[in-house]
C-alpha cells in the first residue's frame, strides 16, 4: 500500500475532522457508502468504502440438501443470479461425482452463462455508466442518468435495452425464468433446447454482434478522445487474477487461475481452482461487512489484487472468437508494455468481453449438441465441492462440504466484488486526493468518487458477507415503541 494510500486509510484524528459522506451510492447493484474526513481547509484525511448491508447466505444455507443450494444462493443476487447458479452447481457437480458433464449439459450451461455475461455488460455500460461517459462527470445531475441517455443519443439507448433483452431471453429459454430460474442442477441440466427455442435466438443474433461492436467502437473512441482521463483516473497498481482455459484462451465459464504481478508477469498459472485456500486468504475489518481478500504468499499489504473484465482481458492469450480477438489485440497494442490499471478501462474491456459472449451465443446456437436430451451424469459421491465461474464482475469462488445425509455442513463465498474490495479502496483515495484534496466540494466532485466505484460494476448486495468485529444491535420493542429488551454484540 502507497504512503499517501496509508494516511488517507487512517485519520491521525478523527474526531477534530469534518464527516462528508456519499450515502447511498448510486448506479451500482446493492447498498454502500463513501465517508471522507476532511479539515478546516477540505484537506483529504480518509477515505472508505463501507458496505453496509448485510447478507447471510454461509450461515443460513448450512444444513439444507445440496440440491437446493444451486436456487437457493442465486437469491444472493437479482443482477447476476446465474453466476452463482452456475458456480454453485458446479461445485455440486463434484459432490454428486459429475466432473465431466454430458455435452449438452456443459454446452447448455455455457449459453446460460454467456447470455448472463451479454445482459450484464449490457446493463452496466448503458444504464449505469454511460451518462457519465457521455455527458461529463460534473454535468447537469437531472440530465446524468439513463433518461438523459435516451434524450440525447436515443440509438445508443436503444441498443443497450435491447442488447440486455436478448441476453435475458437467453437466459430464459436455458434457466427457465429470466431471475431466479432452476434449469442448472447438479450433475447437469433439467432442460433441454427445443428447435424452436434455438431459432427464437438465432434471429437476432447477427444483429446482437453488429451492435456489440458498435459499442466496443464507443468505448474505445472515448479511450482515444480524452487518453489523459481515462488512462490515469483513479489508476491504481495492482496485481490481476482471473480463469484461463488450459491453452491461454479467455474462458468465463471454466478453467485454471493465472495471476499476473502489476507488470503483467506471470506470478502463477495453471493453479486447478480447487486448491484457491492455498493462495487466497480474507482478512475482515471492523468498518465493512465486505472482507479484504489478498494472496497468502505476499501477505495483506501486499497481496492484494484486481479481477473482472480489465483483467482477464490483460490476463489471457487470446480470446476464442475471431471479432473479440482482434479488438483485445487493438487494446493491447494501445496498452503498451505495461497493463492499464486505470478504472475506467473496465469499460472498453468490458464491451470487448460482450462482443465475445454474442459471438460464443452464436457458435453454440449452431452447435446440434444443445438439442441433446442427454442432460445428467452422477457417479462417485464426495464429501466437498468448489465452484469457480466468471461471473461478469469477476472470478466466482462457491465452497461446499455435504455430509452423508445430503446436507451442507460449510459454505464459503468469495464473490468478485469481494476481490476488487481493496483495490476500490485505493482507486477512490487516489480519486480523493487528485481530485477533492483542498477543494470546496461539490456534487460533480463527489460524483467523481462514485465513477471510480461504478467502473468496476461493483454487486455490494453479493460481496457481503463477512462476520467478526461488525457490532449488531438487536432491539425488541412494543407497539407503541417502548423498550423492552436489547442485545448488542461488540
């Protein structure tokens, strides 16, 4: 951690300092806030991102049978429901003895996946980040929104909603329900694609690719139109961690962990996800619900590092698919030597990962594999599970023990967001310094803090989950409001 990271992380003295607070954030999935101390002459003294709501779903799911979780933990979530449907199912895969699904299954699974990936970006890049892109961080706050969006560039607009709605229905006619659907069990999948279904998809799909590269074309030419911005706001160092297939590929739905130091050299590779404990430790903090993952070989201060989009597009050889592919050689070349670290780099990586989930929807829409109704395979029973995804946001962790009666007896989550918690912290102190230090805040100003946050789309209402030094107050009160017992826990 930075000496300048150091002092805004903690105020020598806290209580001689004015509280600015940007509660709620807004733009992001889930619940959070940003408090800074600030003195007499508005001079930065910390900064914090709090995640301030809680989630019990490694407590809760403890002693319900295996094949509920797969339903039960995608209620983590109503964004990215069928990232932890699919993480969880792959973790029960192996506790039923299925390593290796039928084709059908793994080929079905994938376009649920894909399609979880196209609607995601599309949402995030559209709806949430684009009023800042387009009309300027400090702009009119009635116009900064999606409303605005649609007002002034009513085709962009029109093309995110409809992007989103295809990869939904994707996701529909695979899970069964656009939110919260069921169709990945473990060992498989509990529905096959009809005909029919299959060309309801492939209608539409050469247009979903035409449009996916449009947007890849505006996220790159707000790259090229103000490179100072977006290659240094909020740009923090950090190592990056992400899912390669066995050859290098790009690959969101499996695969290997590969990380890489802030250079962009292999530090590991080829680690089977399995064995995630042997390298990733979470440490918890007594100021948020969202605990602070780093790698044990380098240790907290050290450790820490980034995933999502930004990084598996830095962290593979290739992508597998020949539009995406050309477009991630175009942003490495611009990169340089050296990886971009810069928030708002998510963005044009993001689009390139778009770009790819329609063309892999493409491919496997004409794979006859999908029409299979050879959907399940189970074999030797296991004690414990992990399951490992891409969700949109980053690499998924889901960790299960199930006992001989069927029940689940552990559950550990490490959600992407949760990886990104430390680097967020930097990027908005760095923000915070560059950007607020001295100065009479203002609302644009403040919105600067929450671009760096909505850069890495973060899902709060996923990541929460750490117990430990958080206090709780309980209060038991009568109807007309007076106490009649209270516990509190420090």
């Amino acid at each position: 951690m930075s000496p300048v990271s150091k002092n805004l992380e903690t105020a020598a003295n806290p209580g001689a300092l004015r509280r600015v607070a940007i509660d709620p954030l807004s733009r992001v999935e889930g619940h959070g806030k940003v408090t800074i101390l600030v003195d007499d002459a508005n001079r930065i003294h910390q900064v914090r991102l709090h995640i301030v709501e809680f989630r019990g779903f490694e407590r809760f799911i403890v002693g319900r049978p295996y094949w509920e979780v797969p339903v039960m933990v995608q209620r983590l979530c109503g964004i990215c429901p069928v990232s932890h449907h699919l993480a969880a199912s792959k973790a029960m895969d192996i506790v039923v003895g299925a390593g290796r699904l039928t084709a059908a299954a793994e080929k079905l699974r994938r376009l649920m996946h894909y399609g979880q990936i196209l609607q995601s970006h599309a949402l995030h890049f559209f709806h949430l980040a684009s009023p800042d892109l387009l009309f300027g961080f400090d702009s009119d706050l009635s116009r900064r929104n999606i409303v605005g969006v649609a007002e002034a560039h009513p085709e962009t607009a029109r093309h995110g909603i409809l992007l989103r709605k295809f990869g939904q229905e994707v996701i529909r006619i695979t899970a069964g329900k656009r939110v919260h659907g069921t169709g990945s069990i473990p060992g498989g999948v509990n529905k096959a694609m009809t005909i029919a279904e299959r060309d309801l998809l492939l209608k539409d799909i050469y247009e979903i690719i035409g449009w996916s590269r449009d947007a890849v074309a505006l996220a790159k030419k707000l790259h090229h139109q103000n490179p100072a911005l977006y290659n240094s706001f909020g740009a923090v160092r950090s190592k990056i961690l992400s899912l390669v297939g066995p050859d290098g590929a790009m690959d969101l739905y499996d695969g290997v962990l590969r990380i890489r130091d802030e250079n962009g050299a292999i530090m590991f590779d080829g680690i089977e996800y399995s064995q995630y404990l042997e390298h990733i430790e979470e440490e918890v903090k007594p100021w948020s619900y969202m605990k602070f993952p780093y790698l044990r070989a380098l240790g907290a201060d050290k450790g820490w590092y980034r995933v999502g989009p930004l990084s598996r597009v830095q962290n593979c050889d290739l992508i597998p698919t020949p539009l995406a592919e050309i477009e991630r050689r175009e942003f490495m070349d611009y990169s340089g030597a050296m990886p971009l670290h810069a928030p708002l780099a998510f963005h044009w990586a993001r689009m390139i990962e778009m770009l790819h989930a329609a063309e892999t929807i493409k491919d496997l829409l004409h794979d006859p594999a999908i029409l299979s109704n050879d959907l399940v395979k189970r074999g030797a029973r296991a004690s414990q599970g992990v399951g490992v995804i891409e969700a949109p946001r980053g690499t998924l962790i889901h960790h299960y023990g199930v006992d001989e009666n069927d029940l689940v007896t552990m559950c550990n989550l490490i959600v992407s967001t949760t990886h990104n918690n430390q680097v967020m912290n930097e990027a908005v102190r760095e923000v915070a310094r560059r950007y607020l230090d001295g100065r009479e805040i203002s609302e644009g100003l403040l919105n600067h803090i929450e671009v760096a946050i909505r850069a890495f789309d973060p899902c709060l209402s996923c990541a929460t989950h750490a117990l430990g030094k958080m206090p709780l107050a309980v209060e038991l009160r009568s109807l007309d409001g007076e106490l009649i017992d209270s516990r509190t826990r420090d």
